[in-house]
C-alpha cells in the first residue's frame, strides 16, 4: 500500500526514511492510501417505480369485473327461481293425445287432432282443407287465442286469392315468392293473422294454412 507526506502530501516510495520533497521524515507523517477497487454493478435490475395512473386503471378494471360477475350471479338465481316457481304451478295433462297445461293464469290446450270452426278461427276454413298437426286454444284472463294448421293441394296464389276476398281491402298482405302473411284487425279486440306457404321439401309440397284467432280482453 502507498503512502503520502503528512507536511507536503508527496507519495512516499516503500522504504524511504524521508520526503524527497520537504525532507520531512517518512515515518512522522506517513498516511496510507488505500488502493483504488472499482465497484462492481449490480446484476439486479432497478425495479422501476410503479405508475400510480396504471395501478388506478387496474383497480377499477378489477372493480368492474367483480361488479359483472355478481351480477352474473343474481340474475342466475333469479332465472333458476322462476323456473321453479313455474314449473310448481304448471301441471300438464296428455290422454288421448291432448296436452293441457293450467297454470294461475289460464290453461293452454293443445292436441293433433282437435278441430276447430270457422267462428273459433275467426275466419272461413279453405275449401277442402285438411286439419294439420299444430292446433292450440290457449284462454288467459286478458284473451284468448286459437291457432288452427290445414293443408290442401291448391296452390299458394290460390289459397292466397280467396283469403284476400275474404278479408278485403283492409287486410295487410305480404306476400314472398312461397310464402305469404295476411292480417286483418276486425277491431281492437279481435285480430286475425294467416301465413300461407309452399315450399316442395315441406308437407309433400302442398301448401301449410296457419289461422291465429286472437282476443283480447283488455283492449279498449
């Protein structure tokens, strides 16, 4: 180790007596200097200092998460409830094919080969039209509805012709290249809607006549 001057602060050599420079003796006032050592860098990377901006956004992106999926929760607990619910006052019935559901609010009754009359269906039945499977009466303290199914060979354009006779100029017609959708609003209370459609896949390419006959108790 090297050492310094006390008077003059001149480096010393290993050994000598005296400064070469003031002629001060070495060993008065000699001072060791410790040889320089280089600090070795850390291999740790300097942890960044967090962003309180990023550190807010993911909190409240956490918040919104636990916020859906509580949500997702209840609403699955409600659904399931009132499944329950309705599945304890519905009580369905099927003897000869009828299939009957009461429930607290009116009874729904629907069965392959119920018939129905012109005056149920709020319309005339088409001209040797055959009953189809898809009947259905439902009757609820607001109204009522009859939906009657029927097939027949005649054409599309034709069933279509005798309805629009029946139903006059103040029916709505859509009408699509098999297919057809007549409404008529015999008053507030009473509406009659018919879909007409042909199709060759379907019912061996005859054409399927649905009649819905709706009453509702609560129009004015």
């Amino acid at each position: 180790m090297a050492s310094i001057c006390a008077k003059c602060g001149a480096e010393l050599s290993p050994g000598t007596q005296s400064c070469t420079a003031c002629g001060a003796p070495a060993a008065a006032g000699a001072a060791a200097v410790p040889p320089f050592q280089p600090v070795a860098a850390s291999s740790q990377p300097v942890a960044a200092p967090a962003k309180s901006g990023s550190s807010s956004a993911v909190k409240i992106i956490l918040i919104i998460v636990a916020v859906f999926v509580v949500l997702g929760i209840l609403g699955a607990g409600i659904f399931g409830y009132t499944v329950w619910r309705i599945s304890r006052s519905i009580h369905v019935s099927g003897p000869g094919g009828q299939v009957t559901l009461n429930t607290p609010n009116g009874k729904i009754t629907a069965n392959s080969t119920q018939t129905f009359t012109a005056s149920d269906l709020g319309t005339d039945i088409y001209p040797g039209a055959q009953p189809a499977k898809g009947g259905m009466r439902m009757t609820l303290p607001t109204g009522s509805m009859v939906a009657g199914t029927f097939l027949t060979s005649d054409s599309k354009d034709q069933v279509v012709a005798f309805y629009k006779v029946r139903f006059g100029s103040e029916a709505a017609v859509m009408e699509t290249s098999d297919g057809a959708i007549l409404t008529l609003n015999k008053s507030k209370q009473d509406s009659v809607v018919l879909t007409i459609t042909q199709k060759p896949n379907e019912f061996d390419g005859k054409t399927h006549i649905y009649i819905m006959h709706t009453i509702d108790n609560k129009a004015s």
